[in-house]
C-alpha cells in the first residue's frame, strides 16, 4: 500500500464530530482536499461540515466491511480514526460506547494491520482514574478509569501497543485533554461546560446551571493547538517515538478562572452552579497533566493560554451567531 501511493492518503471516521470537521480541513490545505476522505454515519450539514470541500464517505466503523472498502477503494494509507461516544454520553448510554468505542476501535485496527496503513487514535484524560496521581499527572502510572468512555481508551492504547510491537503496525495516540472550539458543537464530553460558557456569557450574559463545582480544576486545550498536536505527531518520525502514547497537555482550570477570563471582556458576566453527575466523573480525572514525553520526542509546545483562548471563543461566536 505505501508503495502505491507516496502523497498520505487519510481516511478519517467519525469526521463530522467537534474535531473531526477543523481536522479534515487542516488535512486538505496540507495534503490535498483529494486525499483526504472524510467519513461518519451523519450527513454533512450547514452546521456541520468543512471548510474544505472534498471526498466524503459513509463508514460505519462498526461494521468491518465499511471500512475495509474506504481503505481499499481509496487506497488509504493512514487512518484517523476520530468516530467515538464520549464521556458523558457513554455513562448514559454504556452499550453504545462499547460497541463504538471498543469494537468500532477493533475494526479499525484490524484493518490497518491487514492493508499496512497506520493508525491514529486519540486517547483521553478520561483514560486515568482515582488512583492515578491526578497532578501532572505522567505517561506512565496507574489507569483504571471507572467510565466506559475511559475503560475503551485504556483497551486502545493496550491494543496500539500490541500491535506496534506484535505485527509492526504504526499505531500513535495522544491522550487529549477538554478541547475548546467554536465551530462544531462538543459531542457530550465531561469538559463541554467551557465551550458552552461562552455561547450563554454571549447569549445571555449568564451561565447557569455551571454541571461542575466552581473549583474542579480540568486539563483543557484551544482547538488550534489539538489540530496542530495531532498532525504534528502523525507525521513525527517513527525512529523518534520512544512510546505510542502521549500525553498532550496544554493549559489548566477551574469554572471560576474560566468566568473570571471571560469577566475580564465581559464586566457584567454572571454564573450559578448545579453539579450534576459530570461532577463525579471529573473528580476520578487529572486536574493537569504532564507532557514533557512529547516535548522531548516530537517537540510539542502549546500556544493558546486561558485569556488568548477566551478572547478568540468570544470574537469567532460573536460572528457565528449574531452576524
Ligand atoms: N472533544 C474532546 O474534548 C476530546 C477530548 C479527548 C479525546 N477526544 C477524542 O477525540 C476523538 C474525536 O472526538 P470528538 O470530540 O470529535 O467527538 P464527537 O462526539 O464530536 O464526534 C464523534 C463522531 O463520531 C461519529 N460516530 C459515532 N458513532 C459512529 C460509528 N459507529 N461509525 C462512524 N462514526 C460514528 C459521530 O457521528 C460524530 O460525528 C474521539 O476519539 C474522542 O474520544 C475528544
């Protein structure tokens, strides 16, 4: 397959989600809006699509032949494999996240293993638990998640490496903390409160019913820098990854720093709190995370901080729901 094709040749499921759709974007500029397909079992919208136009394909990564038949007829020669029931909605709908997220994962690797294409799949903050050090917290150390969600990461990066050091497949995943955009909404994450926070200060001038408790400090991260992150490890040098998962950390905080950010531009901001179930699973994940691993290997850095981020969420929803 390598042999045939020297441009990359990405096949991306799940691509209509939160990252998916800046993804496949960022892909087409840099490879070519012809070798990138997009996938999902949704149709692409007004509200959600690229800014890039191209390939797109419906693939149900839970059914093996759907992807076998992506990956051949376009002869792909990476997959991003981006499809996933996230936190939240996986502990509400635990059967779905299994299938999706383990056996949806299975295919996928299968698959790459069998045409020779690598594999990317993103990993999570949701992959550590109570016992894992939850300060700075390192690659290496104890993960036993309590959620479906986070169980599933932990079973894809056991795999990745199993089949990196069995078969030969190049597999590389980042664990990814909260990720912050403006364009497509969250899919139903434990960390989505710091996207809606923006949308209800420019809405309403108020947020309420904040489901974390206003000092539950969380690892979050600018859409930009994740976009960047994953690209920067997919096409990292192989001789230089010294392990096929990384922690990807970026900057940190709390409901309260993320209202008092947002103050600083809008004086008359409001917020109320009602933790709900969401609270309980941030209380088992890290409050930040180490990444020196994919500094030292791939030279990651990240850019956005806390204020640059919020005066970018506010200027980019102002135009998407007013203008
Ligand atoms: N967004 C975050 O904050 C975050 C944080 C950590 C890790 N991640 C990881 O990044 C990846 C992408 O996350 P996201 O936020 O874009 O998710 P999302 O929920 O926004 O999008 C997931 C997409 O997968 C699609 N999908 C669901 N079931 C499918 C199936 N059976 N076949 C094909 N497609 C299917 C959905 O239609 C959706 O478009 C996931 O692996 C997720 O675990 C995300």
């Amino acid at each position: 397959m390598h042999s045939l094709c020297k441009s990359p040749r990405v096949l991306v499921t799940g691509s209509l989600g939160q990252i998916g759709t800046e993804l496949v974007s960022t892909l087409r500029m840099k490879y070519g809006a012809e070798n990138v397909l997009a996938s999902d079992i949704k149709f692409p919208t007004e509200k959600a699509k690229f800014d890039v136009e191209g390939p797109f394909k419906y693939v149900n990564t839970n059914n093996i032949e759907q992807i076998k038949e992506a990956v051949v007829n376009f002869r792909a020669n990476k997959v991003i494999h981006l499809s996933s029931i996230l936190s939240a909605t996986g502990e509400q709908n635990p059967d779905l996240a299994m299938e999706v997220n383990s056996h949806g994962a299975e295919n996928c690797f299968k698959v790459c293993n069998y045409y020779g294409a690598s594999l990317l799949i993103p990993s999570s903050i949701a992959a550590f638990g109570p016992e894992t050090p939850r300060h700075n917290t390192p690659d290496l150390c104890i993960q036993r998640p309590l959620t479906m969600y986070g169980i599933s990461k932990v079973y894809i990066e056991l795999l990745g490496n199993w089949y990196n050091q069995k078969k030969g497949l190049d597999f590389r995943s980042l664990r990814l903390p909260g990720i912050i955009s403006w364009k497509a909404l969250p899919g139903g994450g434990t960390t989505d409160y710091a996207i809606d926070i923006y949308y209800q200060a420019l809405k309403k001038g108020h947020y309420t019913n904040c489901f974390l408790k206003k000092d539950t400090r969380m690892p979050m991260m600018y859409m930009d820098d994740c976009i960047r992150g994953i690209i920067e490890l997919l096409e990292a040098k192989n001789e230089n990854l010294k392990q096929r998962t990384y922690n990807l950390g970026a900057i940190d905080f709390t409901p309260e720093e993320i209202y008092e950010s947002i103050k600083k531009v809008m004086p008359k901001f409001k917020i109320d709190y009602k933790p709900d179930f969401r609270q309980s699973i941030a209380d088992t994940w890290p409050t930040s995370i180490d990444s020196s691993c994919a500094k030292k290997d791939w030279g990651w850095e990240h850019d956005y901080d806390l204020d640059k981020m919020t005066d970018v969420m506010l200027m980019n929803l102002k135009k998407k729901l007013f203008v």
